[in-house]
C-alpha cells in the first residue's frame, strides 16, 4: 500500500529492529515498535540531516464509529528542518493518500 502513494524505491520489513529505506534511499530508519492497527513507532532520518541524527515518528490509529483516525507524531527534528520536514508529509504522504484513495481529513 506504502508504494502506491511514494512509488518506487522502498524498502521495508515491518518487524521491530528491522530497517526500512524509502523515496529511493532519501529517508531511513528502524521500527522501534509496531502493535497491529494501534501504533508504529520509528526511528527516522532524513539524507540531509546532520550524520546520525535521527528523529522519532509515532504514528497511532484509533477507530470511532467507523471512521479512523491517524495520529502522527515527530520529535527531534533538527531545528533548522521542521518546517521543511512538515512540508513533506503534507507532499508526499497526506496529499497523495487524499489522490490516490479519495479520502482525507484535517492536515495540521
């Protein structure tokens, strides 16, 4: 599913400890925790950021009436990235999911 929004040049096994490698070796990380259809948490890092510098993304799904909501959290991004790192999720994940599988929500 991951693909048919980012295209090619992903690679992942979602296990905890695993690595995964996304927009063509652009952004890469670890799986740190994942409980099915609850919570997956990330270790992530931009190629541009400073060497070993890694920020963690927590994403959280909770269902109500059918509808699912997902929560995202990113912490420790370098101070000097936030507003460019916010521009990339809107880009490349929120408004692609909204074209690719018509639906969407509140961004920010």
């Amino acid at each position: 599913m991951v693909e048919a929004y980012m295209g090619s040049g992903i690679t992942f096994d979602a296990t905890k400890g695993e690595r995964f490698s996304l927009a063509g070796g652009n952004i890469v990380g670890d799986f740190v925790e994942l409980i099915p259809d609850q919570k997956l948490v990330m270790r992530w890092r931009v190629k541009t950021w400073p060497p070993e510098h890694y920020s963690q993304v927590t994403i959280e799904l909770s269902d109500k009436e059918g509808t699912t909501t997902l929560n995202l959290k990113q912490t420790g991004v370098p101070e000097a990235e936030v507003t460019k790192t916010k521009e990339g999720w809107k880009e490349n994940y929120w408004n692609r999911m909204r074209q690719i599988f018509g639906f969407g929500g509140r961004i920010f």
